[in-house]
C-alpha cells in the first residue's frame, strides 16, 4: 500500500475538522493538528523507513517555509501554518507544493467572495493594492493595519482554503 492511499483518511478528517473549527472559532488549537503531525512522521517513516523520514520532514519544511513568511507577515496565523506541516508530515515535499500553490489560489478566490459576501469587496482591494504598492516601494514588512492583530483587520478563516489545496493535491499526484 502507498502513502497516498494511507494519508488520504487521516488528512480528510483533519481538514474537514480543521475548517469546522477554524469557521466558528477563527482558531486551529493544537490539539487538533499536533497529533497528526506526529502521526504523520510516525506512519510515514514507518511504511517507508528512513526514506520517509525525509519526505515527511521534507514536507514539513516545506510547509513551514511558504507559511512561516506569511506568519512573520502577519498575515495568516500560527494555526494555519502548523494545518500545513501536519499535512506536508503526511504528504511530503512534492504533493506539499502543489497544495500550496492550489491553496494560495484558493485562498485568493475565497477571499473575493468573502469580501463580496461581507460588503468590504472594495475595501479589500484597496487593501490589498496598498499592500502590494508597501511591498514595492517599503520591501517586504508586515503592513501596519492589514495583519491579524489589529482589532478593525477583516479576516477569514483560512483553513477551508487550506483543505481545498490539499484535497485537490491527491487528484494530481
């Protein structure tokens, strides 16, 4: 049996959890995605010895790389980004890529409709434009309103955008 197959079950039900959570509490606790972490690299180097060791790792690495910026940004938080080492644990580096890519994307689309829905479209865009042009003319640096920790910041639970990209990954590889 291969790990894709192994991993599919336990990455559902985290994801599925994950964004229930992550909806009604804005918050993915670590007693969620810590055990399947270590799940992860336990199966993972258990059904392929040391060679799984290293894609698990490799996974996670990767995972922690491409959100970690986004952590420092304060754009996304800590929750969010161990979701994604818990599934890069699971996954390794090259499904982790392209759940990354599929979840950055999805997470933009669900950000359009999230802004739509809540009325804030134009606001969002403006912000996002204002970001870009920080990044631009500033270098890359948390923005001083769009983060996290300001209580006025419109945010949205990204763990659906999270399951989208992982869920889409097992489709490609």
């Amino acid at each position: 049996m291969d790990m894709h197959s192994i991993a599919w079950w336990p990455i559902l039900t985290l994801l599925v959890m994950a964004t229930v959570v992550d909806i009604y509490s804005r918050r993915i606790p670590n007693w969620l995605v810590l055990p399947f972490l270590a799940a992860g690299v336990i199966v993972t180097t258990a059904v392929h010895g040391v060679k799984g060791l290293g894609q698990s790792m490799g996974g996670m690495a990767l995972a922690v790389a491409v959100t970690g910026i986004l952590c420092w940004l304060r754009g996304m938080g800590m929750g969010d980004l161990k979701l994604c080492a818990a599934v890069g644990g699971w996954i390794g580096p090259a499904q982790m890529g392209t759940a990354l890519v599929v979840t950055g994307i999805a997470g933009g689309v669900l950000a359009l409709i999230w802004a739509a829905w809540h009325g804030s479209l134009s606001q969002s865009l403006d912000g996002s434009s204002d970001l870009l042009s920080g990044f631009w003319t500033k270098g890359i640096r948390p923005h001083p309103s769009l983060v996290l920790d300001n209580p006025s910041a419109r945010t949205m639970p990204y763990a659906p955008a999270i399951a989208i990209g992982t869920i889409f990954s097992f489709f490609t590889t």
